[in-house]
C-alpha cells in the first residue's frame, strides 16, 4: 500500500482530473459528505466559498491517494474505508467534508488496477470561528498509517517503505523522476531509465565523437547546445535532456574530450534542434504505414460520450425550463384564485337596502373600503415575494445547470488534451521503435573494399571480391587436360603442320603414362572422411 497526500487548492482542476473518464476505464464516486452539490465540482465550489472565510486562499484541499499492490489481491470497500478513518484520525480530518473517488485504469501490462482518491476539506466549520486545520509532517504520519494498516490486515511493503531510517528512506531520491521528468514520460512514453539505457549504449558502443553523435541520431536524439549546460539531447517529441545526466559512469569530463570536435559554440541551439526534431519526425511519419490505433477508437468512443453527456444536460435544462414556467403558471393561477375568492367573500358580505344607506352616512362604508386597500397592498406584496422568491429558486436552478456546463466543458479539455497526449505518445513510440528498413549493402561493401585498397596498395576498386571470386573457383581439372595431351599426342598420322601434334616414340609415351599413373596416386580419394574434412 502507498500513500500520498499533499495540500492543494484549484478545486475545478482537481475535479476535471478525478473525473477524467478517458484516462480511467471506471469512475466512481463512492461517497460524498459535507456539501449541497451531488458532482465534484459543485462540491469543491462550495468548499473553496467556505475556505474565503478563513486565512487560506488556496491550499484548501488535503488530497490523498491511496495505490495497493495488485499482485496481493483486491481490496474490499470495508479495507479502503478502513483505510481512510485511520487516515483522518492520524491527520486530524474526522467530520471534515470528503469525497471519495474510486478509478480503475490499465497498467502497462493491459491489467486492470484499481486505487482510491479522497479529498478533504481544511475548513473546520463546526467551530464558532472558522479556522483551518492545521496538518503538519503528513509524509511521515502517512507512512506509519501504511505500515499498521499492512501489519493488521497482512499485507507486505514495498522495499521503499520498509527502510526505517532517516537516511536509507531518502536515498534513492535522487534516482527518482522529479515532476518535469514524470511530465516528460507522460507526453512521450519513454522513461528516464529507458532514455538514459538507450544513451549509454550509444555511449558503450562508440569510440569516438563522431561515432557517438551517429548513434545519438539513430536512437532519435540530436546534439545541441543548451542555455545553461554546454551539451544537451533534444529527442523526436522536441524534449530537452542533459547529455551529461543522461550517461551513467561518465564524468563532464570525459564527454567533453569525447566530443572535442564537436564544440558548444559550433552546436545549434535548442530551438534549431527542436525543429530539425520536427522535421525528421514529420518525415518518419510520411514513410510509415498508418494503421488504425487504439488510442483513436478509443478518442472517437470519447467524443461519442461527450455528446452524450451534453445531450443529457440539454435534455435536463429543457426539462427544468418547461418545470419552471409550469411552476409560474400554477403560482399565477393560485395567486388570481386567492384574488378572485376574496372579492367574492366581500360581495357577498357587502350590505344591501337600508343598511348600506346606515354604512355610507355613518361612514363605516369608508372605514371598510380603507381597510380592504390595506388588505390587497399586503396581499400584492405577499405574492410580489412569492414571485420573486419563486424567480431566485428558478435563477439559482438555471445558474447550476451553468455551472454544470462550465464544469463539462473544462472536463472535456481536459479528457481531449489527455486524448491528444496518448495519441502524441503511441505516434513517437511508433516512430521510435519502428523497425528500420535493411540497409542496402552495396555502401557497405564499397567501404570494405576501400579499406581492403588502402592496406593492400591496390588501385582497383575490388579487391576483396577479386580475392572472394578466386576463392570460389573450382580447381583445376589436371586429369582431363593430361588426357587431352596424351590423345593429341597419338594421333595417328599427325603432324605439326596437319591439325595436331607430332609423333612421339614409345619410350616418351611410356614416361608420360608412368607420369599420368603418379599423379593419380597422389590425388585424395572420395569419401566419407574427406567429406567431412572439407
């Protein structure tokens, strides 16, 4: 189990990342406390007008997130609420308003891994004057949380975690990515690992500058000179790295006499680099195949369920538009029913023959028309407030669809700027790892040749497949040539002049003969064994 918590304000931002459906295969927000709002958003919204109240403006927010290791099973729900009440009790959030996110993505293998977010409110809104809650040292306060919670429920720890002291736990910081190189890794896909082992073996496999910087172009980084370090690597993506952090065992020293020929001044800067980047990657991926991706079907079924959400939102604000004006409608109606009965009560209770002579002369008429003015005032303003009241629910109801709309349309960008990165990363690890296509060898040949010319003084230009033709020859065949003479040589009625060769006695036939039987006793005879000797 690791745990890792840090104080943070940008509430939308926050909610736009936890909601993100397309880096995330599910989405689920399991609980939700201490806010009016049933989304991310709206809750944040009211956390972060809470926190204006107090001395923090911005770091309002206690975030955590918590990662399992797969490998020792699934944790239940019982586990991971387990897991934050220890939390909050050694931080001092229990009551706080909290969300709880649950996220389910692949890992690089294609396996499903599920972790939990949990996002606390620092706004302490129980007291008579608001104040914050104060967390201090939460690094170490988090570490001991992991460690009772895998001593009690049987876990085991990472190695990281299981060095207890003050220097082993932050030795390997320093191996660790920082935020920019997590970024980097991010964009293109390769780690620093990666980056530094491919590097290296350019570094390993090189003797000399020019052979180096050869390597470096291969693997798809280019030499330049940095603002602040005289040699840097700018990769395909237009990343900028440090050659010299980038080695593992090679001193600043030893790369700069390496690269003597190759001096900072003579270098191109960042920005050429970065553009020669550009031009070799847009030409890399002219040449290559296109073929659809998954991170593109996995866009388009994106974009579908942007759609689909903003339909049901417009689907939602007409439904509240058409409750609305039904609403006003029936207050109308209410308000003109309360309007027509009371008329009618005073009909009917108005005085009639002598009597209303009694109430005119006497006045009570006037004192009763006075006091029904003063009746309809009240009763206008009764329903001027119940109109305007109505109007306010209807406005606050209007502006939280606009909120809703707000909050859709930043979690679009981000869910499409987190598309654009994972269709930007598969192109480079494509373009990277493509395989190159077999050079032609005639280049090669040519400079094998020319080596072969310059140590054995020759001036043609093969003697190497001079050399490799006589090599392959087949040998001569003495036998049928010694034939041939013997023939010719006993021909009869030859001659010199007559179409062969002249006569030769019998003794000079019996020597060639004898000769000819020698030679044939000295030549190996076919078999199994020289078979295999040649």
């Amino acid at each position: 189990m690791i745990l890792k918590g840090n104080q943070r304000g940008g509430g939308q931002q926050l909610a736009a990342h936890l909601m993100n459906s397309f880096d995330n295969e599910r989405v689920e927000v399991a609980d939700m406390r201490g806010a009016i709002a049933d989304d991310l958003s709206g809750a944040f919204a009211e956390w972060a007008a809470q926190a204006s109240a107090t001395k923090i403006q911005k770091k309002f927010f206690y975030s955590l997130s918590a990662n399992p290791d797969q490998a020792q099973g699934h944790l239940t729900r019982e586990q991971y609420f387990d897991l934050i009440e220890r939390t909050e009790r050694s931080l001092k959030l229990v009551g706080q308003p909290r969300a709880v996110v649950f996220h389910e993505k692949r890992d690089k293998d294609g396996m499903l891994r599920e972790h939990c977010h949990v996002v606390w409110s620092r706004v302490d809104m129980s007291r008579e004057k608001t104040k914050a809650v104060m967390i201090e040292h939460d690094r170490l306060k988090l570490r001991n949380v992991a460690r009772e919670f895998a001593r009690d429920h049987g876990l085991e720890l990472p190695d990281g975690m299981k060095k207890d002291g003050r220097r082993d736990r932050f030795n390997d910081r320093a191996r660790q990515e920082n935020l920019a190189e997590r970024q980097q890794k991010e964009r293109s896909g390769i780690s620093k690992a990666e980056r530094m082992a491919d590097i290296t073996r350019c570094w390993k496999e090189t003797s000399n500058g020019a052979a180096f910087v050869n390597a470096l172009e291969t693997k798809g980084y280019y030499l330049a000179c940095g603002t602040r370090r005289a040699y840097v690597v700018v990769d395909l993506d237009g990343e900028v790295h440090s050659l010299a952090r980038q080695i593992e065992g090679v001193r600043t020293r030893q790369l700069k006499e390496r690269l003597a020929g190759y001096p900072p001044d003579k270098l191109p800067d960042i920005d050429a680099a970065r553009a020669w980047a550009k031009k070799e990657r847009e030409q890399r991926q002219q040449r290559q195949e296109r073929e659809p991706s998954e991170v593109e079907k996995r866009r388009d079924a994106l974009k579908a369920h942007q759609q689909q959400r903003r339909d049901d939102l417009d689907h939602m604000r007409i439904n509240l538009i058409g409750r609305h004006l039904t609403e006003r409608d029936l207050l109308k109606a209410a308000q003109q029913a309360q309007t027509t009965g009371i008329v009618s009560a005073r009909l009917q209770k108005k005085p009639k023959g002598f009597m209303a002579f009694l109430t005119r002369i006497t006045g009570i008429k006037m004192i009763t028309e006075a006091r029904q003015k003063q009746q309809d005032k009240a009763i206008a303003a009764e329903h001027k407030q119940q109109t305007q009241a109505l109007h306010r629910t209807h406005d606050r109801e209007l502006q939280e669809i606009d909120r809703r709309y707000r909050a859709l349309a930043g979690l679009e960008v981000r869910e499409n700027r987190s598309a654009e990165t994972a269709l930007k990363r598969e192109q480079f690890l494509q373009l990277v790892h493509k395989k190159q296509p077999q050079r032609d060898l005639k280049p090669e040949f040519e400079r094998a040749a020319l080596q072969g010319r310059e140590r054995t003084g020759t001036e043609d230009g093969k003697p190497l497949k001079d050399t490799f033709d006589k090599a392959v020859k087949p040998p001569i065949d003495l036998t049928a040539a010694f034939e041939r003479a013997t023939s010719a040589r006993t021909k009869p009625g030859g001659d010199a002049g007559e179409g062969g060769p002249a006569p030769a006695d019998q003794e000079t036939l019996d020597q060639e003969r004898k000769a000819r039987d020698e030679f044939r006793s000295r030549q190996p005879r076919p078999g199994p064994d020289r078979d295999r000797e040649r």
